[in-house]
C-alpha cells in the first residue's frame, strides 16, 4: 500500500503510544529494507534498543541479519 506521507502521519498520530516514531526515507521506493538497507537497520535497531532501555524487562531472543552483519538482540 502506498501512501502519501501526509496520510501515513496522520495515522501515526492515531497509534495510541508514545513508543512509536515516524521515519521516513528518502532515497527508497516501496522497500527502504533493500534500498536503503543500513540506514533501515540502524533505525529498527536504535528504535529497540530505546525501547529496551525503558522497559527493562523486554528482551529480544532472536537475530536480526543485513549485508552479513549480524546483529544480536539479547
């Protein structure tokens, strides 16, 4: 589903949560995953570690694997 970034922020607003963020980026299509894979991978990893650090009992036991690096949660 594509979306204008007007609508896709006005969505956002309607999540009921703080933990949320609103990224949008700018080099990709429809798949910012391949596109624009690194920056997608920090922002996913920084979003959790944020949340880790505030809720202290939530822990990730899987492995999150990009452009062969591998990124464990634990």
């Amino acid at each position: 589903m594509v979306v204008s970034s007007e609508l896709a922020y006005d969505a956002f607003n309607r999540v009921g949560t703080s933990e949320k963020s609103f990224v949008i980026f700018e080099r990709s299509g429809h798949s910012p995953m391949w596109q624009e894979g690194r920056l997608f991978a920090e922002t996913i990893i920084d979003f959790m570690e944020e949340y880790r650090k505030k809720k202290a009992c939530f822990y990730i036991e899987s492995k999150f694997c990009l452009h062969n690096t591998f990124y464990n949660f634990n």
